[in-house]
C-alpha cells in the first residue's frame, strides 16, 4: 500500500520522527502539553513551508507534499494537530491578501518566526451553520472594533497571527447569508490583554484547543484580508486543502494501526500459537488495510485535482470521510487485537485511538459531508 509518491519526503520525515518516539507523545498527553521540540525541529527542517512560494521563502511544493509529510508524522505515532495549520492557513493570506500583506508576513511564515496556525471560525451558538456567526467588527475610522465569542479555535495560544471570520454585515442586511463575512488578521501578540481573552479547553486529546472572548478588541483596517463582505468565500476556498490533508493524517493513522496491530498479532502467543494464525484475528486487519488503501486512492485522487486547479469539493469532502471511517476502523480493531495491552499507555494505541476519534466531527463532521455528496454529487434538494 505504501505511496510512490515524494519518497525523499517522507524518508526524511520518518527520520525526523524517530527522534520523537511514543515516550515523547505519551508525556506531552498525560500533561496536555505543546510538542514544541517536534514543532522547531518540522520548522527548521523546512517541512512545515511546503506550500508557501519560493519567493516568499517557502519550497513551493504542490499539495501532495504536504500530504506525504502528514501522513508520515502520524504512521509515526505522532501527531500533526499541533501543527498542521501552519501549513495551510496561509494560503488565505496568500491566495487573497494585498501584495503588502503577503510581503509582511509570508516570509515570516515560512522561516517559523511568524506561527499563523489560528483559525477562527467556529462558534458556540452557530455550530456547522457558520452564516450564523455572530462575532461582529464594527468599522470605527481606521480600526475595527471586534465583540464576540469563538470555540474550539486550536493553536490559538501558540499562534503569532489569527485569522478570523467576522461578521462586518448583520445577516438581516445581506441578500445571501454567506455575505457580509469578512476575514481580519489578528496579532495574537498584540491582542491578548487588550480585548481578547484566550481560555484552553481540556479535551480527551492533547489538541490545544481554546475558547476566545472579544471585547472591544480593535484591529486595524489594513489586518482585512481581500474585499470586506466576501470573507466566507475566502474561508471556503481553504476547505479544499484542509480536508485532503486531515484525510492524509488519517492515512497515516489507518497505517500506523495497521503496523502495529499486524506485529503484535504475529508476536503474542497464546492457546501456544500467534494468535495472527487464526482468522478470527486476521480478517478485521485485512479489512482495515482494504479500507485504508481505498481511502489513500481517494486522498491522492483529491489531491490530483487539487494540484491541476480542477473543482474538487466533493473529492475533498469523501476523502476525507472515507479516510476518517477507515483510520477509525483500523484503531477498534488494533485495539481489539492488543486486548488488554490496547488500554495501556505505553503502548501508544490507545492515544492514538482517542487523537484519530476527532476527525469524524473536525474540521467538518461526517454528516455535513453526507450532505455535501447528497446535495452536490447526486442532485438531492438541499435539507437545509
Ligand atoms: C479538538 C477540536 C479542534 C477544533 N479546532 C477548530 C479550529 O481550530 N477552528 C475552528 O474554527 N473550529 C475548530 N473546531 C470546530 C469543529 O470544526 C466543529 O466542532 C465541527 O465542525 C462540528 O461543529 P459543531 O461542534 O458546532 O457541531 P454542530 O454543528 O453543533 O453539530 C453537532 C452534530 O449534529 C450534526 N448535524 C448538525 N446539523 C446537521 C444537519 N443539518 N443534518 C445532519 N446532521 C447535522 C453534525 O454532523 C454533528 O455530528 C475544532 C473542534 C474540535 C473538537
């Protein structure tokens, strides 16, 4: 099953992985502590800049690269959560920011001095329903003036620049819901104390993510990202390439559960035989590889149409949910095979078993995806 595609990628991602076995996972896990030694050392070794274009430091890679680097932090029995925005949300910057805006802060990006891994969109009240958002900047001469509540926006302690979806139109005052959204660059720095109050969530994974309260927060005018009004496409035009790269990371979990279930199966022993000779054993785990190496066909498929500039929503959007199902699977039957060992710590399934749970509700839950593909691939009337 394993990928031909970026062989010297993932080579060397698995290499730098090495250096950060499970021990290191399981006691940033225990503690809910950030991977920082793991974040610098992706950053220094430039793997973290993939997308970004060689003129603005980065390698210039197409989205298949980041993809192999993904995958392999999680067959490694890492995880990518703690950094994978990094990758990805400055191409709302990139793709709709003023030529000034990409010059001050793209290069930064791309080295690592600049972390725009904050994403914020999610709010308690609207859920999936983002038209609903509520979080408002109210234009005051050169500044905006942001009140509002997010949820669930990971990273956001570990972020130099936020970007962030507002409202800048009440809904009631737009011909379509999906306008009067605009996005605004936040200076975390700056903002932190002055009007925005982060609060960590404790989640069942180590994951970093935070609520944010604003109050007053001003934000200069030169922080909107493209036309005020259409921040809500720009947002969508990004969801593309976050859905192929999660599906990625759940490549790489199907295959790490599948590295290790298929070892253990082979090693322990017991009515005096491997318990891998008896069916019962073997045919979840053969069911799991078919449904892994279905979903990668799916991811690379995804991502073909990304690289060639083709419409790939649907693509995405099944990608990601055949890939999340599949990881999912694969994780229930490893830790079935590990019987009691599967509950302990050290063995790493577990952790890895709760981390790969997330992404059938995040970044977009398993029934907004159904909806997608009902609406969109078979031409079923929209529900709502
Ligand atoms: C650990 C974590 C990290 C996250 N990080 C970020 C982040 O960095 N930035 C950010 O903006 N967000 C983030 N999110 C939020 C995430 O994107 C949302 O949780 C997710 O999209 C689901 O939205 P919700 O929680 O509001 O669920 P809801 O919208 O309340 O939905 C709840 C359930 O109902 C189902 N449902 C809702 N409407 C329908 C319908 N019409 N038909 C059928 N089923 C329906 C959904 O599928 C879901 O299963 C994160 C979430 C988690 C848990």
């Amino acid at each position: 099953m394993d990928h031909v595609s970026h062989p010297e990628i993932r080579e060397a991602v698995a290499r730098l992985c090495a250096r950060f076995p499970g021990e290191y996972w399981r006691g940033l896990d225990r503690d809910r502590i950030y991977p920082t030694e793991f974040v610098n050392a992706l950053t220094e070794a430039g793997f973290l800049s993939v997308l970004i274009p060689e003129e603005y430091g980065g390698s210039g890679l197409g989205l298949g690269a980041a993809t192999a680097v993904l995958e392999e932090i999680h067959r490694s029995g890492g995880n990518g959560g703690a950094c994978h925005a990094q990758i990805y949300t400055m191409g709302c910057v990139l793709r709709h920011g003023s030529a000034e805006q990409k010059a001050r802060y793209l290069p930064g990006v791309a080295s690592g001095e600049i972390r725009l891994q904050a994403f914020g969109v999610t709010e308690p009240t609207a859920g999936t329903d983002t038209t609903r958002i509520s979080t408002f900047a109210r234009r005051d001469g050169d500044r905006y003036i942001v009140n509002g509540q997010k949820i669930w926006i990971s990273r956001a302690e570990h972020s130099d620049l936020m970007v962030l979806l507002v409202r800048t139109t009440p809904r009631e005052e737009v011909k379509r819901a999906s306008d009067g959204m605009s996005v605004l660059l936040v200076d975390m720095r700056e903002a932190v104390g002055n009007g925005l109050t982060v609060r960590p969530i404790r989640t069942m994974i180590n994951h970093a993510t935070t609520e944010l309260f604003f109050d007053d927060l001003s934000v200069p005018v030169e922080n909107l990202v493209g036309e005020e009004g259409r921040g809500f496409h720009y947002i969508l035009d990004g969801m593309n390439a976050e859905r192929i790269l999660i599906a990625a990371e759940c490549i790489g979990d199907g295959k790490f559960f599948l590295d290790r279930g298929s070892a253990y199966a082979k090693d322990r022993k017991v009515f005096g035989r491997a318990i891998g000779e008896n069916q019962g054993v073997q045919f979840p785990l053969a069911r799991a590889y078919v449904q892994v190496s279905a979903a990668a066909l799916m991811v690379d498929r995804a991502t073909a149409l990304f690289e060639a500039d083709q419409p790939c929503g649907t693509e995405a959007n099944m990608a990601k949910l055949l890939a999340s199902e599949a990881s999912w699977y694969a994780a229930d039957q490893c830790l079935q095979i590990h019987g009691g060992f599967g509950f302990a710590e050290e063995y790493d399934i577990e952790r890895k078993f709760r981390e790969t749970r997330l992404y059938q509700v995040a970044p977009i839950s398993t029934n907004l995806i159904l909806s997608h593909v009902a609406t969109h691939a078979l031409g079923l009337p929209k529900s709502f």
